[in-house]
C-alpha cells in the first residue's frame, strides 16, 4: 500500500524505512518505523544498513516526541505477531494508562487490549492529517 500511494497513515520516506501514523491513537501520536527491507531480526541486516535503521528510528522517535510533546517515548521492536522488522514508538504522557500496572507508570501493554484499540482511539480523517502534518515537519526539521 505504501509503495502504490494508497496508504492514509503514511508520513515520510527515510532511506531504510517508511514512517507511519499508528492506526489506533491511544497513545497519541503512536507511529511506526517499518523496514524497507524484509528481515525478522535486527541482527540480520547488515552492518551498515543496521547502524542506519536505528538512526533513522532514533530520528523518527525524536520527532515523534516533539510533535506529540511526549513525557517520554517507549521503543518496540517484536515481530512476533508480524514477522518483519518495524518499531513501535509510543509517545507517553502521565496518565495514559490511567492505574494499570505500577500506579500508571507501566508500559504500554498493561493497558487493556480492548481499550486500547477501541474504534474511539481511531483518528478521523482531519485529525489523521494534522497528526501527519506535526510528524512531517518535525522530521523535516531533523533530516
């Protein structure tokens, strides 16, 4: 969908991944890093190509925090439901899992499933292309 332009959640090309407005928005701002190579670990790319990729989701998760005014910015990298290299970059805020796990402080998945991708926490139209617009000029910003 990225590669044909049809993709709604699509921000930005960067040389090894695509950037991308998460599709539920709990955690406001949530977004996604996916390889543009397919490989399910990150010790099997090569060097060069590795050190780029977590530059670039370093870059990417920066901006994410800027654009979203994150407390903090939770990294993830699983593969184990979809079994190709993406991050996960979870903008934070005090609160957000309201009192799941730790008095609130915990990660992201210690908030139930079911409220967390909840059709309410989908972005409509406008406000999927205002997020969009914050992330892109903010990567533009640090690229």
């Amino acid at each position: 969908m990225i590669k044909d332009g049809v993709n709604p959640y699509f921000v930005k090309e960067l040389s090894t991944g695509y950037v991308v407005i998460g599709d539920n928005q709990h955690f406001k701002g949530y977004t996604l890093f996916l390889s543009k190579v397919h490989k399910t670990e990150l010790f099997d790319l090569d060097f060069s190509t590795k050190m780029k990729f977590l530059e670039e989701m370093s870059v990417v998760a920066e901006a994410v925090s800027k654009a979203f005014k994150a407390d903090k910015i939770n990294y993830e990298l699983l593969g184990n439901g979809d079994t190709h290299l993406h991050w996960h970059l979870f903008p934070r805020k005090a609160g957000d899992i309201e009192n799941y796990g730790n008095n609130g402080k915990g990660p992201v998945w210690w908030y139930p499933m079911e409220k967390m991708y909840d059709d309410s926490n989908r972005p409509s139209h406008k406000e999927l292309e205002e997020m969009k617009s914050k992330l892109l000029f903010e990567l533009d910003k640090l690229i």
